[in-house]
C-alpha cells in the first residue's frame, strides 16, 4: 500500500496535467469547430433570415425544406425545373474550374523533372517558381485582372503581335466575358500555384525513387520515355493519387478570390463558384439556413469525392 | 569494414559517370523559358507600378517608364513633343523601300514594339483599324520637332516651345515612385499592413503554443479518453472551412465581436491541423531522453519546455511559417468579419481599394499589390527549407 501511494499520486498529476495542457486548444476545438459544425447541421433545418441578427433570433423550423429547394425539381408548364437553377449552374461552375487540374497537375510533374537534377543554380529557378504561391493573395488576382485587360493588357497585345507576324488581323479575347471568364479562372489559378505545393511533392516523390531503379533499366537500354512509364510513373503514383485527391477537395471549395475580385462571381453568375454561393446566400443575402445546408451539400461532395477517389484510384496506384 | 569502404567508393564513382546527370543547353534554356512564364507576370506588376497614369493605357504597352529630354547647354531638359515632321523610309510592308515627309499627325510614330531594342525601329500604321494597327517599319531618317520644353531650373519650371531636330530626342528612363507615395496617401495601406502583422503574428503565436501543448499532452502524456478524443480532432480535419462559417460568424456576432480584432485573430488560434502535425513529429522524439529528466527529477512542464520544444524546432518552425502565411494571406473570414476600413487586413484592404473608384487605375493598384507580396517574397527567401519540408510532411501524412 504505502509504495503505491506515490505512484498513483503521479498518475493523478499526469492526467491533471494533460488535461491542463489540452484546455486551451480543446476549448478552442470546442468553441469554434465542434460546436459549429453541430450547429450548422442543425441551421441547415432552419429558415433563419433576416438582415439583423438580432435577438431573439427570427428562426423557424422548416424540415427538409431547404434541402428540397437545394436539391428538388418540380413541374412548370410541363417540363421539369429545378427549385434553385442557380445552384445547379454553381454546381457546373465549379466542376467546370476542375477542368485545370489535370493540366496544373502535368505542368507540376514537368516542372519538377526539370528540378530533379543536381545542377547549379537550380535553387534559384526553384525559388523563381514558387514565387507565385508565395504571392498568392488578393495581389495576384488584381495582377490577372490588368493582365487580361482587352485593350491593354499583355496577353492580347501578345495575341496581336503573334496575328501580325503571320498576317493575321487578330483581336484578342474578351477574357472577362461570360464564356471566357471560367478558362480565365483556370489560367490564373494555374499559373499561381504551378510552382508551388504539388511541384516540390513531386519533386521529393522523385527524389525518393531508388537509384538501382534507373541503373537497372540503363542496363536494359531503356530509353528516357521508357524509364519514365515504366519507373518513374509507377514509383511516383502514390504522390499523383494524393495529390489528385487534394485538387478535387480544394476545387469543390475553390474560385472564391478570383471570382471575387475579376467580376464579383459575374458576369451573369458565370464565375459563382458553390464556395462564392454560400458566401452571396450568407454574407450577401443573409440566408443563414440555407447557406449551412449548401456548406454540407458541400461537405457531403467532399467526401463522397474522398470515397471514390480511395475506392476507385487505388486501383490505378502502385504501393511499393 | 574494408570491403565496406570499397564498395561505397565504387559505387560514388558510378553515380558520378551516370549518363542522367549530364544536362544539355537546352535543358537550361527549357528551364529559363519556365522561369520566364512565371516571372513576366510580376515584373508587369512593377512595370506597371513605376508608370505614369498617362502612360498605363497605351497601346502597344510599354515596359520601361520613360520620358523625353534634349540637351541643352550641357544639362538635361525634359521635353514633351507636341508635332514633329519627319523624312522617312519604309523597311518592311507595302511601300518598302519608299522614302516620303509625313507630319507626325498623319503617321502615329510609335518608336518601338515591345520586344524590339531601343529606338532602333519605328513603326507607322497601315491598317484601317485604328484600335488595332498593323504596323509597317520605317527608318527616320531626319526631321525636326516642335517641342515644348520644361525647364527646371533653381526649383522653377517655365515652358517655351522650340524646334529641335529629331535625332537630338532622347529617351531617358524614369520610374514614378510617386505612386506608391500616393497609394499610402489614398488609402490607410500602413494602417492594412499593422491590421494583417499584428492579425498574422498573434494567430501564429496561438496557434503554434496551444497546438503544441495539445501535441504534447496527445503524444506523452497518459489520461482517459485521450484516444477518443485525438480521433475526434482527425475526423474534423477534412470538414471544410465553409460549414462553420455560418455559426462562427453568429457567435461573433453575439459576442459583439463583430469588426474588432478579437474576432480576426481569436477563431484562427486554434488548428487541428496543427495540432495533429506536432503530435506526428513528438512522437518521433526518443522517450529515453525524458525517463532521464524524470529521474533527475524534472516536473512535466520542465520536460515539455527544455527537452521536447528544443528538439521539435524544425516542425514548430514549419508550422509558424505556414500559420503566418495562411494568416497572411486569408480573405473570406477577415472580409466577412470588418465593416469598418481601419479593421481591414492588407488583401480585403487591397479588394476594397478596387472597389472605390481606383479599379481602373491600374498603376496605383499594381503599386499596393506589389506592396502587399514584397513582405511574402522577403520570408520565403529566409525561410525556404521549412517551406519545403513542412509540404514534404504533409504529403507523407496522406
């Protein structure tokens, strides 16, 4: 008895302790994530409205209503409608933006093959290409705006300059026009985070691929473009499923600040992206509900997306 | 051992010959083409905001700020050209090799495109599209010019109007740092600048202290629930940003810490994200080193502070520089949380100095965009290797 005391004395202190050190961050995990992602799941069953929050807070119980309107169709006039068409264009919207990830992808994977060489200076041309991620703010997006300038801006005086040394009388592209606005979206997003996050998780992928690999295929004469499908490519799959999987779950979120500063989600709502839309239903139009509801529509993409991607792309990696 | 020896040399001497290793030209100037892609962007954002207002809107664009000046009696005197009459020669298009006297009214002389050398070539308008020229190369081969000129002399600008000939026009090249005098003038930018160091510095403080006691406790200490808990914490990690939003705003609201700094910085102090990655890196960290310090006699709080902090600097210092930047660059939430524009942080600053009335005054935009990024670029060039390795962590977690 007497020389357990003690020990079970420390016990005490440890978990007194542990708990003490956890207070603050649990509190804070508490307050603003747990709470709010309950409460949230509860609002979305509510019509809260109303351009002051006042209190009491004017919130009525509406069922599935907001979820009907999100997601149902009726009939008018004899053909079917959807309840919200906006939301199924923002839908479109943002899978539309989507479209660049592949490429964002392949310009990474490119980029940090050229980096993957023990050369001199190759620190700078990899500072030089990250530099974008590292301006990535409201900056860049206001940069992109005078860049795609249809008058003035260089990638229409480019469009000129290359029509007039082949005789051609080009104008240029409306960039910021309803149909050009999403690839405008896409470019400069691409060009922004080229260099940045997927490029140096290429680049340590690489870097982790065994040397034997290579001499192994050099003695089989292998030329580049074998060794790259048939070592690099396999060796580096793991990273590309990764990396696929993170650009779908940040594309479900994404476009906020391009669309924000290029057109205000305009022109026409053709660059209102789903994250634009629950910003516009919450901050714009105080809907409260029915912006929770889309924010677990959203969730709920995010992670059937999740699902899939695990489900299905496993198949196509190779874990070593 | 010396058969060890022998083989690690050999096999350096192999890796040294290895065809892989040896790069062409064209690797390099591959390299340089990229390099290129990604730098024209920002060095457009300088150009610009080193221009003149008169001389944003222009067609072609110009890269290099620049004026006119003659000289006169030895010294610089800035000119503006009013009419010119030239004699000149076409060396390209239609009229190739004719020679005529056009006043510059007629012609629209534009001195250069925008990737050919200095003053080497000038360019006359053939098409009939004026918004659009094409453009024919002619040669000046003399002419004279009605210039107004500005004197400065003794502080005192007088104008008088003088014919020079044309070949005594010179460009000089002259940057306008006025405007970035004039954005701090126009719009409370050091006031967004204080808003977002002090927002981004006390959120990074926050959050890499408490995800670090929290690590702590995850990763070393032992008390009911722990495990549960840490599994609740993994599971929020992949709910996105937007299904808060909502309440959080709410409860600032009710909290009436709307557009105040409590409700800038007080939500972003706290991170799962953080808080998983430090616990990851702790647990990597040999226990042996603590069972001796509490033999020593060493309280927790001792062994949190002296051996585990000093061992984690690489992770605490990858997850300050992500925090800081994160913070740095976070629009949605300060942007929904202001009202008023001295709370507002440098990008919803920047957003809302396009909204009032300077959103096509590019050269002062591009002056506060090149502003808001010069502090980014500073830390990253300090900072790179944690940039690196705390991405590398992240890929490794997936």
């Amino acid at each position: 008895m007497k020389q357990k005391k003690p020990h079970t004395n420390k016990k005490k202190i440890e978990v007194l302790f542990a708990y003490l050190f956890l207070l603050p961050n649990l509190i804070g995990f508490l307050v603003f994530t747990l709470l709010p992602v309950f409460t949230s799941l509860l609002l979305s069953f509510f019509e809260y409205q109303g351009l002051s929050l006042s209190w009491p807070p004017n919130v009525s119980f509406v069922g599935l209503e907001n979820f009907i309107e999100l997601l149902g169709f009726h009939r008018e006039a004899g053909a079917i409608i959807a309840n919200d068409p906006l939301f199924w264009k923002y839908l479109w919207n943002t899978i539309f933006l989507m479209v660049g990830i592949p490429f964002a992808m392949a310009g990474a994977l490119i980029l940090a093959i050229l980096l993957n060489k023990k050369q001199k200076g190759i620190v700078v041309f990899r500072t030089i290409f990250f530099l974008p991620t590292m301006c990535q703010t409201v900056a860049v997006a206001l940069l992109w705006l005078w860049i795609y300038n249809y008058d003035y801006g260089i990638i229409n005086t480019f469009i000129r300059n290359l029509g007039d040394l082949f005789n051609l009388n080009l104008e240029g592209v409306h960039w910021l026009s309803a149909e050009w606005i999403k690839p405008s979206m896409i470019i400069a997003s691409t060009w922004t985070y080229l260099g940045g996050t997927n490029m140096i998780l290429y680049l340590a992928a690489l870097q982790n691929i065994p040397k034997e690999l290579y001499e192994a295929a050099d003695i089989d004469g292998a030329s580049n473009l074998q060794k790259f499908w048939a070592v690099t490519w396999p060796m580096i799959s793991p990273t590309t499923f990764f990396i696929a999987v993170m650009s779908v779950i940040g594309g479900f979120q994404g476009g906020f600040m391009f669309a924000y500063i290029f057109a205000k989600g305009g022109p026409h709502g053709a660059s209102t992206t789903l994250m634009y839309y629950i910003f516009d239903n919450f901050f714009t139009w105080h809907n409260f509900g029915y912006a929770c509801c889309l924010a677990w529509f959203m969730f709920v993409l995010i992670f059937g997306a999740t699902l899939i991607n695990w489900r299905y792309g496993g198949k196509l990696v190779h874990y070593t | 051992m010396s058969d060890n020896k022998v083989d690690l040399s050999k096999i350096k001497v192999l890796n040294r010959k290895k065809p892989g290793e040896k790069v062409s030209v064209g690797y390099y100037i591959l390299l340089t083409l990229v390099a290129c892609f990604m730098i024209v962007p920002l060095l457009w954002m300088i150009s610009t905001s080193l221009k003149n207002p008169a001389d944003v809107f222009v067609y072609p664009p110009k890269w290099i700020p620049d004026y006119n000046y003659i000289i006169e009696d030895g010294n610089k005197v800035e000119v503006n050209v009013i009419n010119e009459v030239y004699e000149i020669k076409y060396i390209s298009g239609a009229l190739k090799g004719t020679k005529s006297t056009v006043p510059k009214g007629n012609i629209d002389v534009e001195w250069r495109r925008w990737w050919t050398p200095w003053d080497k070539v000038n360019l006359v308008n053939t098409s009939k599209n004026k918004k659009f020229p094409r453009w024919d190369e002619v040669e000046i081969l003399s002419g004279v010019a009605t210039l107004d000129i500005l004197f400065v002399k003794d502080g005192v600008t007088n104008f008088r109007t003088k014919e020079v000939s044309v070949d005594k026009v010179f460009k000089g090249v002259r940057p306008v740092w006025k405007n970035y005098s004039k954005v701090i003038e126009v719009m409370p930018f050091l006031r967004f600048y204080w808003n977002s160091f002090i927002v981004s510095v006390l959120i990074t403080f926050g959050q890499v202290l408490t995800s670090a006691m929290a690590a702590y406790s995850f990763s070393r200490l032992n008390f009911p629930g722990r495990d549960k808990l840490f599994l609740g914490y993994l599971a929020t990690m992949m709910i996105p940003y937007a299904v808060v939003l909502v309440p959080v705003y709410i409860l600032m609201n009710w909290l009436n810490w709307v557009d105040t700094f409590r409700a800038l910085i007080i939500p972003g102090m706290f991170s799962a994200y953080g808080t998983f990655m430090l616990r990851q890196f702790f647990m990597t960290i040999p226990v042996d080193l603590e069972d001796a310090a509490k033999i020593d006699g060493c309280n927790f709080l001792r062994i949190f502070w002296n051996i585990i902090l000093p061992l984690s600097k690489p992770a605490l210092a990858t997850l300050t520089v992500f925090t800081l930047l994160g913070s740095w660059m976070s629009f949605m939430w300060p942007l929904i949380v202001t009202n008023s524009v001295s709370m507002k942080t440098l990008p919803v600053g920047l957003a809302y100095f396009q909204d009032t009335g300077f959103g096509t005054q590019y050269e002062l935009l591009m002056a506060g965009a090149f502003m808001a990024i010069i502090p980014l670029v500073i830390m990253f060039v300090f900072t790179q290797r944690f940039f690196v390795e705390g991405i590398k962590m992240q890929g490794l977690k997936g």
